[in-house]
C-alpha cells in the first residue's frame, strides 16, 4: 500500500497543481484511496467537543453529561456540533477479569452505555478515546493494541460513535499496521464508527490514511498560544491535496476560548481552521463560555465554509512577509478567502484574482463573513487593511 499508488497520486497532484493557485479538484487517485474506509462517515469535517484542551484528565460523568445539556442549550447543537468526545483517562488502570477495558469507577459510576444513553437522548453522539500502543499517553489506562478487536466491539455494545485512537506506547510498530489494524476491527464492530488517527503526522498519514480512517492528525498537540497555532497551520498546509469527504487532515481541536490568545487570534484560529476543512472540535468549557467566544463558535457564515459539500481544503495562496492569502473553492463556483495579518502592526493585504483562481476580469461580490456586510462588485483583487494578528474572511461570488 505504501507503494506504488501513492506515488502515482503524487505526480498526478503535481500535474492538477501546476496550472492554477487553486487546486481545481483532487485526482482520481487520491479520491480512490479515500473510498477505503467504507464507512460512510466525515462527508464534511466533524464538528463537536472534545475534553483534552480544557480538562485534561480531570474529567468525569457530570462534566461530560453538562456538556451535553451545555451543546443543546447555548444553540452550538444545531449549528452542527454533534460529537462529544471524551479523552484520555475515562477508564480504569487496568482491564477487568475478561480482559475488556472498563470505565473508572470512580469517575465514570453509570459507566460509558449510559452516558452514551444521556448523549444520544440530546441528539448528540459520543466519542470515546483510545491508544494504538501499550498504555495510553497518560499511563492511567490500558492501550489497545493486541486488543483491537475485543476494544472496537467493547466500544460498538456500549453505543460509541467515534474514536480518537493516539500513538504512545506504540511498541516501535509501524503506524500503518496499528491503525490499519484497528480501522478494519471498527469495521467489524457492528456500529458505525468514526475513526480519528491521532498519528501527529509522524509517518505522513496523508498519504495512506485516506482508506484506514476518516481524519488524521497531521501535527503534534496544540497549545493555547499564538505561536502553536500558528506553526500548526502551516504544518498541516502541506497535506492539502490529500483531504476531501470522507478524509480530512486534522492540525488538533480548537483552543478558541480558552484563554491563551486574544479574541482576534481566536478569531483567526477559528477561521482558518473552517477554511482548510480541519475538524471543529470545541475545546473549551462550553458550560460558561464569553459571549465573544460564543460568538466566534457560531458564526454560521464560516461553519458554511468549513461543511461546504465540495470538500476541498482551502491552503495559503500568497504569502508577503507576515500578511498572507488563504483561499479554496466553494461548491456553486464560489471561493472562500481569508486575508490573515500575521505582523505585529495594522497592514493592508491584497487578494489578486489570479491566485484566488478567478480571471483578473471577472467582476465579484464579497461577503464579509465576520461584518456580515458586502463588498459589491469588486474586480481583480481585494484590497484591505487588517489589524496585527487579525483576519478578515470573505465568500467571494463571481457574478
Ligand atoms: C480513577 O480515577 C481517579 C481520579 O483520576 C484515580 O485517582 C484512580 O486511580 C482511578 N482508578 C482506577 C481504578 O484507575
Ligand atoms: C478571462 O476573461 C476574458 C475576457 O472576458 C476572456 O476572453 C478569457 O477567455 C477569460 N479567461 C478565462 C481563463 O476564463
Ligand atoms: C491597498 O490599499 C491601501 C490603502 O488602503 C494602499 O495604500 C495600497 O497601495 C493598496 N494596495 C494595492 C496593491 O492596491
């Protein structure tokens, strides 16, 4: 698998790539890979919650059951965050008699089907974590490899509809076969299951995960600060040509919220996070969010961009010093741009038409999607000022 078919894809990527700034579409190769994992899940990115970024291992039922009640409540839920993923340290230091994995009693009392139960009386699904090595990467539980099969069928009788499967204590093995191995146990299982790689983007999953799984991490963790982020989005930019329904590249859950950047870095987290089709996966306490935090992770306008059905993940397009382009296509002909100021002082950024992917005479509305106003008519480039570390984004329609 490691083979010949990825190489072919590479070079018919260099073909498809070399004509516009903006990939037209994904190769045929890459688009058969993909189909694979016959699951039929991650026809957009995922969007949901996940516990690491804010709780780490101090999680238990209670925070997760008020999550739940938190996603409907605050009108996250129908915007489509669906997922309420529970990290590393739900289970139990060891597995029980029979050898299956089993939630600590402590935390977890009602145990995992009942929680699994409360998520999905909400309309909601839940995620659940596990490790491709020995122990997970918090040594407090057992890792699943070796256990693949009775873990994935664990995971399927308690009702768990995702899961994040990490890579420490991975013994040495290959990364393929791990994941490999426990993609086709998932299969197996009985129940639709999403399958998260959470490889960092070591053994460049781009390139094989697009049949084993429905997203792959594509870096190491994130952290909450203008730097991490930063730095990861460039990382994960390299794999672009590799996502698309079914498959997407994953540059880690968002940070927007808790703390560690200013409301325009979170601001620009968040929406080249939905440009370049990246999970959306909350990683604050949504229970008490700011109303600027809420109002970053609701803008429906950007949601739109990130679930748009093409499917194709937007990448930088143009870079000048610290202000930078990103754009990608829409579905209906239209394309989505982010004007990103990476500097410390206020700049100005143009968007020209030829590296958006539109002819330098075609005539274009732009919708603001943070102002919500529009710029009409607008031909050839766009032209605006963006204050330091802030973005403005835009849905451009040709008319
Ligand atoms: C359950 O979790 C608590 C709190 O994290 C921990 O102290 C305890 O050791 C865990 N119990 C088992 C059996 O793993
Ligand atoms: C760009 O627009 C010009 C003028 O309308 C037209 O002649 C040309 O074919 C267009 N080029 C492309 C690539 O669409
Ligand atoms: C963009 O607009 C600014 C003024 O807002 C101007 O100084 C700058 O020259 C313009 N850049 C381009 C490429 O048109």
């Amino acid at each position: 698998m490691a083979g010949k078919a990825p190489l072919c894809a590479f070079f018919l990527l260099l073909l498809s790539t070399s004509a516009a700034a903006i990939r037209p579409a994904r190769s045929v190769a890459a688009t058969a890979r993909r189909a694979a994992l016959e699951n039929g899940l991650g026809r957009t990115p995922q969007m949901g919650w996940n516990s690491w970024n804010h709780f780490h291992c101090k999680i238990n039922e209670e925070i997760i059951r008020e999550i739940a009640d938190a996603m409907v409540d605050n009108g996250l839920a129908k915007l489509g965050y669906e997922y309420i993923n529970i990290d590393d340290c739900w289970a139990a230091y060891d597995r029980d008699s029979q050898g299956n994995l089993a939630a600590n009693a402590s935390t977890f009392p009602s145990g995992i089907p009942a929680l699994a139960n409360y998520v999905h009386g909400k309309g909601l699904k839940l995620g659940i974590y596990g490790d491709a090595g020995s122990r997970t990467c918090s040594k407090l539980m057992p890792g699943s490899l070796g256990y693949e099969d009775k873990d994935a069928k664990t995971f399927a009788s308690w009702g768990v509809d995702y899961l994040k499967y990490d890579n420490c204590n991975n013994q040495g093995i290959s990364p393929q076969l791990r994941y490999n191995t426990m993609s086709k146990a998932l299969l197996n299982s009985g129940r639709n299951i999403f399958f998260s790689l959470c490889e960092w983007g070591v053994d460049d999953p781009g390139t094989w995960a697009g049949g084993v799984g429905n997203s792959w991490r594509t870096t190491g963790d994130i952290k909450d600060t203008w730097a991490s982020m930063t730095a990861i989005a460039d990382k994960n930019d390299k794999w672009a040509s590799y996502a698309g329904p079914g498959g997407w590249n994953d540059p880690d859950m968002l940070e927007v919220g808790n703390g560690g950047m200013t409301t325009e870095e979170y601001r620009s987290h968040f929406s080249i996070w939905a440009l370049v089709k990246a999970p959306l996966l909350i990683g604050c306490d949504i229970r008490s969010m700011s109303k600027e935090t809420k109002e970053i992770l609701s803008n429906e306008n950007v949601i739109a961009v990130n679930q748009d059905e093409l499917g194709v993940q937007g990448h930088k397009v143009q870079q000048d010093g610290d202000q930078e382009v990103w754009a990608g296509p829409l579905s209906g002909g239209k394309i989505a741009i982010v004007l990103w100021n990476r500097g410390s002082t206020k700049a100005s950024i143009t968007a020209s038409w030829s590296s958006i992917g539109l002819n330098a005479s075609t005539v274009a509305d732009a919708h603001d999607l943070w102002t919500d106003g529009v710029i009409s008519s607008v031909q050839g480039e766009l032209n605006e000022t963006v204050d330091s570390h802030a973005c403005k984004m835009y849905v451009v329609t040709p008319k």
